[in-house]
C-alpha cells in the first residue's frame, strides 16, 4: 500500500504547486505580458465612418511611444479622450469618435501602451495605463489649449479613465462603460469566474506578484476609491445589464461613489461586457451625448 501513498502524496503536491505556483505565476504573466490581440470588428478606417484625423505619436512620461488619430472638431467644443478596453485598440471606439465628431466634439482615438500600434510594455490594468491618459491630455492640451477634456472608456479603458482623473485632474467629465472596481477585486472575481475555484489564496497570490513585478502597489488601482476621491467631476457609468464579469452592480456602487450631481447612471438589457453600444446604439449615444449636453 505503500505505492498509494506515495501516489497520493505526488498527486497533492502537483495539484497545490499547480494551484500554488503555476496558477498564480501563469496569471501574472498572462496579465502583464500578453500580446493578444482581440478580433475586432466593424470598420477599420476612418474614412470609412467619415471621421477625418491626423496620424499622430506622443510620448508617457516613462518613455513610451503612443500613436493615434486627432480631429480637432469645433472650435470651443469640448474634446473627447477615447480609452480602449484590454487586448482592444484604438478600432474598438471608431465608431463612437465619428458619431462625436458628427456633433462637433474633437476626438483622440489612440492605442493604450502595449495595445495596437503603441510601444510594447507591461499591462497593468489601468494602473500604469494612466499615464498614457496623461500624455493624451497634454496633447490635446497643446492642440487645443481652449478645449475642455472629457474621457470615454470601455472597461480597462475606462478603469483607466476614473484613475486617471484621481491621479491628474483637468478633465471637464467622464464616460465611464463597464468599469471594474479595483484591480484587486478583478483579479479575485475572475479566477472565480473562470476555475470555478474560491478566490483565496489564489488571486491573493497574482495580485501580490504581479505588484512586486511591476513595482507597483496593487491597492492604487482601487477605481472605487478613486471616484470617491475626485468628488465633482461628473460620470457617465454604463452598464450591460448581462454583464457577468462586471455585473450592474458595479456600477451602481461607482455612481453612489460619486459626488458630482450631474451623474449618470444607465443599464443596457440584453448587454454583455463591453457590449452595451453594439446592442443597443440609439439607447448607448442619446445617454452619453445627453449627458455631456449636461455640463459642457
């Protein structure tokens, strides 16, 4: 019997360096270093939405390279700073920056750092992404110095947006689509959601190594407490109302976080993560652009 013990001691120890080591290692990594990139669909042109732009590069205060489409829109009117979702590109907000443009707003579509055509480099889930939201603002800041600022997210993007505007300021609002709430709790949520396992110790483990990796502290990319921090600065929170990697109720505790007055908060049925513009477009554009109206 001795054989089954032994087989039984072998086979413990795999599954806990499996649970212990691999998991958490294999899932820093994939957070950090992967290149994947998403199918993305619809037009890939801006012409082809009518939208005309300029090729343009600006440098992140740590050295990064970031490249993007500029259409400065109508004189006064506010600009509006897109920021795509994880494993996305600039491609996955066209439309929407040609219904702006449509409607005078100026527009800065651009690839996060290790997205589409922007320098490889770490992802961080909006933590380090922030400054590449900084770099944008002092862009436009240059080419439109009398514009106000306003930045549209889809969730990594708009992760980084709300940390974003906790970190620099300067920013007239928000549109906030499909945020998580911090990177601590969408780690745990979505190694629950995909193994089917608890959260502890697994998630615990990414987090904290994905930290000491990225010299970074995991707890400054806590969006929720970023929103409660900026105060006044309205935001727009939407909401796919199948959404099962950031429920509804996400949102709702980033809009009571919230101080400003002018705060919105808007659920889609039927939509899934990331999903709510492609499923309902008229409902998606009349609350944003009613909500900018609002303000600017």
């Amino acid at each position: 019997m001795k054989w089954i013990r032994r087989l039984l001691i072998l086979l413990v120890v795999v599954v806990l360096g499996f649970f212990l080591v691999v998991l958490p290692v294999g899932g820093s990594f994939l957070i950090t270093n992967s290149r994947f990139k998403y199918p993305e669909k619809g037009p890939r042109e801006p012409k082809a939405v009518g939208l005309p732009v300029e090729e343009v590069e600006f440098k992140t205060s740590d050295g990064l390279t970031l490249r993007g489409w500029w259409s400065p829109g109508e004189s006064g009117n506010p600009v509006l700073i897109f920021c795509h979702g994880l494993n996305r590109s600039r491609l996955e907000l066209l439309e929407r920056g040609a219904e702006a443009h449509k409607r005078g707003y100026g527009v800065l579509l651009f690839d996060l750092r290790n997205h589409g055509a922007s320098d490889r480099a770490h992802t961080t889930l909006g933590i380090l992404e922030s400054q590449d939201v900084k770099a944008a603002s002092e862009f436009v800041r240059m080419k439109a110095p009398d514009q106000p600022q306003v930045l549209w997210g889809v969730s990594m993007g708009a992760a980084t947006a709300l940390l974003a505007v906790r970190d620099y300021g300067g920013f007239a609002g928000v549109v906030s689509d499909s945020a998580f709430p911090s990177f601590r709790e969408t780690i745990e949520h979505h190694v629950h959601l995909l193994f089917r396992i608890p959260s502890f110790p697994v998630a615990n483990m990414i987090v904290w190594l994905t930290g000491v990796r990225m010299h970074m502290d995991p707890d400054s990319g806590d969006v929720e407490a970023a929103v409660r921090k900026f105060g006044n600065v309205p935001v727009l929170f939407i909401a796919g109302g199948n959404d099962r990697r950031m429920p509804p109720g996400v949102a709702k505790r980033l809009y009571e976080a919230n101080h400003s007055p002018l705060k919105k908060l808007i659920v889609v049925p039927g939509a899934g993560h990331g999903e709510a513009f492609s499923t309902n477009r008229e409902q998606y554009l009349e609350a944003v652009f009613s909500f900018l109206k609002s303000f600017s």
